[in-house]
C-alpha cells in the first residue's frame, strides 16, 4: 500500500514539475519577444530601505528622496540615446510630461500646511506605481480644514520603474511609520487620519493595526480608505514564479509583468513581477493579522473606517472588502460606501451578465454590522442609498451631482479625482497643466496610432462624485474643522 501511495505521489510530483515547467518556459518566450527594456528599466536608483527610515528623520528622508531623484537625472534622463528623447516619454527633459517642467512636483513627498495653527493632521499614503498626486485633492480638502497633510513619496516610487525591482514591502511601512511621526510633529494637538488609496489603503490600515499592538505608534482618530487593495487574487499570490526566468540575462525581461512607454508624468506604466510580489506579501500579511486581532477582540479599540469602493474594480476585489476587512470589524464601526454602474448609461444592454450579483450580495439587511452607503443613477437623477448598520431599511438620499450617459461605471483608479483634474479629468482645469490631458485624449481614430493601449483610455479616470466623497470625509472631522 506505502509503495502505490508512493508511486502516485511521484507521478503528481512529476506532473506538477511539468507543468510548472510549461509555465516558465512559455513566461520566457513571452518575455524573449516582449519589448526591449530601457533605462528607466535598469537604472535602480539610491533609496533608504527599512531600517535606514526608522532610523532617519524628516530631513534625511528629504535629503535621500533628492539623491533618487539626481540619480534619475543622471543616470537616465541625462543618458538616454536619440530614439528616447521624444515628447511622449517623461524621461525626456524636453517633454512637456518631464515632472521637472510641472509648477509641482507630486512625484516628490509634500508637506500642505494650513493657515493658523493646524486642528489636526493627516497622512496620506499612495497607490502601487502611483505618486502623492493620487491624492493631492484630498490632501488640498484637508488642508481647507485645518489639517496639515502629509503625502509622502513611498520608496520606488516617484523615480522610474526600476525602483520597484527591488524594493520591499517593509521599506514601505516604515515610510507610513515616518510620515505619521512627522504629521504629529506638525500638529500635536487634534484628531490624526489616515488616508491610503489602493496599495496605501492596505499601509493605512496596517499602520492602524500595528498602532494597536505597539504603543509607541501614534493612533489614528479616523481611518479612510479609497479602493483599498484588500484581498489578493490566485495570479498576485504566485506572481513571482513570473520572473523565475529573469536569472537568466537573456531573458532578464521576465522580471516584467508589463513594458510600456512612460507617458504618465506621475505614474509608472510599466510593471515589475516584485511590485506585485510586495504587494501581496503586504495583503497576506495584513489579512493574517485583521484575523487575529479580530479573533482577540483587539478590534473593539480601532479608529472608525470610512471605505470607498467602486462596484466595478478590475484591480482590488468588491467582495473582498466587504467580507475580508469590514464584516470583521466591530459593528456600527465602520461604513462602507459604494460607487454602483451607472444604470442609464447607453452600455448597460450590452454589460456582461451577472455584473449585478456582487450588490445584490452585499446589500444583505439586518446582518450587516456596518453601514452601507450605495450611489448611483436613479430614474430622476443620482442617488446615495443608505442601509445602516442592523437595519431592514434603506434611506434614499438625492444627489444634485450627474452620473454622466457615457460612463458605465467608476473604476479603481477613478474614485481620487475630481473631473476638473488636470491630468485625468474629462472636464480638465486649463491652469492645471501637466502636459497631457488623459482623461479627454477621444478613443476614436485609427488603432495603433497611440502610445497609450485604448483599453487602458476607456477606463473611467475621475469621479463624478468626488464631491460627495470629500462631504463624507467632512462628516468625520471635528465641528471646529468643518467648513463654515
């Protein structure tokens, strides 16, 4: 019996070693014949790693962000060959998307302080490949209230893309843990928030929970969350095993997920196999510890979460935030609110079937124990459905605010922005010029004519409701820092 349990034990082994072997041998051809990589790909620039941030301060962390930055300067915008100096990379001096040309920056950690003393202060941690600009409107509407806000640059970021080659998900936290002690610095009296949108909604709230078990952190008064990257999907867990073939120089483009041009001047388009590999270690790492601390009833001291989430999100999973972070929480603590597809929009007849399913499983009365808060279309106009925590019935809230015809849905990367946003607002503010307008740039016209994938231009880029989720963030402030 041991020898035939053995012998099919062998044939399952030898089976899984051919088929991971398929895998990496068809990941490497595809690598083989993706494009080539630039220097922005190879040029890792100096950053400060864990350690060397819990052990800096303010100013050296300034000081280090600004040796990042010569070393792109030197080492890649000042080196590029011919083919790379064209407008549409960002690299270029001569672009008009190079970040040295914007009037900011917000590829560089900013400090927004207040008139007067602050009320209070605010962290305000970015998404994965994104930047601080992801969330300079937030930062401004705090600002307005009192807040000084805090947007650090989080460590591989702001640069190029090869500064997600090698950094770790660690080196990350300790940046939050910085940016946190300088906020308090700034402002030791009032209530703290921290912000976190996608991959700095997992660091926001890592933040939280470690403040829980270390005293030594400063605790959030409020945490709010947009798109927060909670849960991981079975391709994000074995991402790694990608870039196997990247030990081999011929095939060093496997340590890629995607090579695109840079166009954005304050997000990187091209995608290492480690920026995904860090960024799961971080969701398991803190889905382990929600468990934990919620098996403890440690939860019961944590700062109340205010999450915004559209229905529709390609990137982090509806269904888990819902299930993975807030039905774990303490009821009556927590409200999440969701941006739903926009049912008078010309595409709903031809929207894949069962895109409703996930509502209609979240929107469970009674056993919920926190709030859920619904916006969309209505028959008359939008509409903010709320289903309160215990509660068999919904209270329906009108919105003066237009769910345009031509957008379906909202998006993960659409919900920070407002639509004047100068880069991806359909509706651009003329002064807020960063060389490009994405959020207008007509997917009509010849296919391969761009730089830029249609897919990647059809995706919804700013939030019609924007304002109502800054009215939201201001339900969570003091009366003193509320607007008069």
């Amino acid at each position: 019996m041991r020898a035939l349990v053995r012998k099919w034990l062998s044939r399952v082994a030898a089976a899984l070693g051919l088929v991971l072997l398929t895998v990496l041998a068809v990941r490497a051809f595809d690598a083989w014949r993706s494009p080539p990589l630039k220097l922005w790909h190879t040029e890792v620039p100096r950053e400060l790693d864990a350690k060397a941030i819990d052990a800096a301060d303010w100013l050296t962390w300034l000081k280090a962000e600004d040796a990042a930055l010569s070393d792109v300067r030197a080492r890649v915008s000042d080196k590029l060959p011919q083919g790379d100096r064209i407008p549409s990379n960002r690299f270029f001096a001569g672009s008009p998307m190079n970040p040295a040309r914007l009037a900011v920056d917000w590829n560089r950690t900013q400090v927004l302080m207040p008139e007067g003393t602050p009320r209070g202060g605010v962290v305000l941690l970015h998404g994965l490949t994104d930047s601080p600009y992801s969330l300079r409107h937030v930062a401004a509407h705090y600002r307005e209230r009192g807040f000084v806000a805090v947007t650090i640059r989080l460590p591989g970021h702001g640069t190029v893309p090869a500064g997600l080659t090698q950094v770790e998900w660690t080196d990350w936290m300790a940046a939050a843990r910085l940016a946190v002690l300088h906020a308090r610095t700034l402002a030791k009296d009032g209530p703290l928030h921290v912000v976190g949108y996608s991959n700095g909604g997992a660091l926001a709230l890592k933040y939280a929970l470690d403040a829980l078990e270390n005293p030594s952190l400063a605790r959030p008064d409020q945490i709010v969350l947009i798109s927060p990257m909670i849960g991981i999907t079975s391709f994000a867990r074995f991402a790694g095993v990608l870039g196997w073939p990247a030990v081999f120089p011929p095939f060093a483009k496997a340590a890629w997920l995607d090579v695109v041009p840079e166009y954005n001047p304050v997000k990187y388009n091209s995608f290492p196999v480690n920026a995904a590999r860090q960024s799961s270690r971080l969701v398991r790492n803190l889905g382990a510890q929600l468990t934990r601390l919620s098996k403890q009833g440690a939860l019961e001291q944590l700062a109340p979460v205010l999450t915004f989430q559209s229905v529709l999100d390609s990137t982090v999973s509806t269904r888990a935030v819902v299930d993975e972070l807030h039905a774990l929480l303490p009821p009556g603590r927590s409200e999440l609110v969701l941006f739903n597809r926009n049912g008078s929009a010309d595409a709903a007849p031809i929207l894949r079937a069962g895109i409703d399913e996930t509502m209609r499983a979240i929107m469970n009365p009674v056993s919920n124990g926190f709030s859920i808060t619904v916006v969309g279309a209505s028959p008359t106009g939008s509409m903010a459905r709320t289903l309160s925590a215990g509660s068999a019935m919904s209270v329906d809230v009108p919105l003066s605010l237009i769910y345009p015809r031509d957008m379906y849905s909202l998006s993960h990367v659409a919900l920070p922005f407002p639509l004047d946003d100068g880069l991806y607002g359909t509706q651009p503010d003329p002064t807020d010029d960063y060389g490009v307008k994405l959020g207008m740039v007509a997917v009509r016209g010849e296919r391969g004519s761009l730089v830029v994938s249609a897919d990647t231009l059809m995706r919804a880029t700013c939030n019609p409701f924007f304002d109502y989720l800054l009215e939201r963030i201001d339900a969570t402030l003091p009366t003193s820092a509320s607007p008069p």
